[in-house]
C-alpha cells in the first residue's frame, strides 16, 4: 500500500524520538533539570543561525544546521559521552561509528549516504561549516556552565586548561566568538567557577 522508502523513512523519524531520552551532563540554566539531546541539537542549530554572522570564513548556514541537527544522532545507540570523561572517550569513536552506520543505514542509501556524510564531515572538522558547527556544539555547554555559576565545571572539577582545550575549534572559527569565550573562562576562574 505504502512505498517501501516512505516506510523507512518513518520508521527513522520514530527512532529519533529517542534523542528526547538522551540525558547529557548540561544542566538547563537556571534549573536542576538536564538537558536531552534533542534540547541540545535544537539549541545549537538556533545559535548558528544567530551567530553564523561571526564566522571568519563565508560558511553555508544552512549545511552548519543540518551536521547540528544530525550530529549526535549516533547517540541512539552509542550514548552521550561527557566531553571530560577520559575514560569514556577512548572508546567514543568505535561507538559512534557502529552507531552511525546502524542510524543511517536504517534510510533508503541515496538518503542515509547524504546524512553521514554530515556526520563524517562533522567530526572531521575540516571545513568551515563543520568547524563553526563544532564551535556552537561546544560553545553551548559552556554558557551553560557559566550561567548555571560553574555547572559541570564544578560538579566535575575540571580544569581551565581543559575547558580551553574543549573550546580550541572556536579559535580558528571566529575571532569575535573566541575574544567573548575567553574573557568568559577568565571571568570564571576568577570567580572560583572553575579549578585553580
């Protein structure tokens, strides 16, 4: 009754509602409440559009907001790792690319192919697009933090050299974007928002 490629492609749609139970680390600001990954995803998107502006390259925005919107899809099924678990994070890759190949394998390959491309794109961070997209993925949990008095800084105790090491894309993404994070992390140090 119903195309086979229409059928897939809902059977995806319906698997994405999982981001929704995706709990990351971030709490919302101003509230005891973590946020999931779909809150994320869309948070990000909305601060490309806003901030695409001060992109030191000519990006297309609209290729910055699908990788956001795509990027942590494999989360489905490799989950969230915390950007400052060590130990986590040596085996994020081989997750995410076993889930990447199950997410997007689910769509029609002409479809699926488009959206991994994305992701790998993404998480290459050659580009301009996918270095501003990194930038606004990484940028978030920060503001985050710094308006929630340190968040996970605190409830993790990391570090400054960190949160700079964590930030590092931004620097060759947007000159204007990286002068505001740092005066940010040095207010928050100087606050006692984060390590000494």
């Amino acid at each position: 009754m119903f195309k086979e490629r229409l059928l897939k492609d809902i059977e995806f749609i319906v698997e994405l509602d999982k981001m929704k139970s995706i709990i990351r680390q971030t709490s919302l600001i101003g509230k005891d409440q973590r946020e999931d990954d779909a809150q994320h995803s869309w948070h990000i998107a909305v601060m490309a559009m806003v901030l695409g502006e001060y992109s030191n390259e000519k990006i297309d925005l609209c290729k910055v907001i699908k990788m956001l919107l795509v990027h942590d899809l494999v989360e489905i099924y490799a989950g969230d790792t915390f950007c400052y678990d060590k130990k986590g994070n040596e085996s994020k890759r081989e997750r995410e690319l076993i889930a990447a190949d199950k997410i997007f394998g689910m769509l029609d390959q002409d479809k699926g192919k488009e959206l991994r491309a994305l992701w790998d794109e993404f998480e290459e961070q050659k580009t301009p697009e996918a270095l501003f997209a990194a930038s606004m993925d990484r940028l978030q949990p920060m503001l985050n933090n710094y308006y929630n008095n340190g968040g996970t800084w605190q409830k993790f105790n990391v570090a400054k050299e960190d949160i700079y090491k964590r930030i590092a894309p931004l620097k060759e993404a947007s000159n204007e974007l990286w002068n505001f994070v740092e005066h940010m992390i040095e207010d928050a140090y100087n606050k006692g928002l984060i390590k000494h």
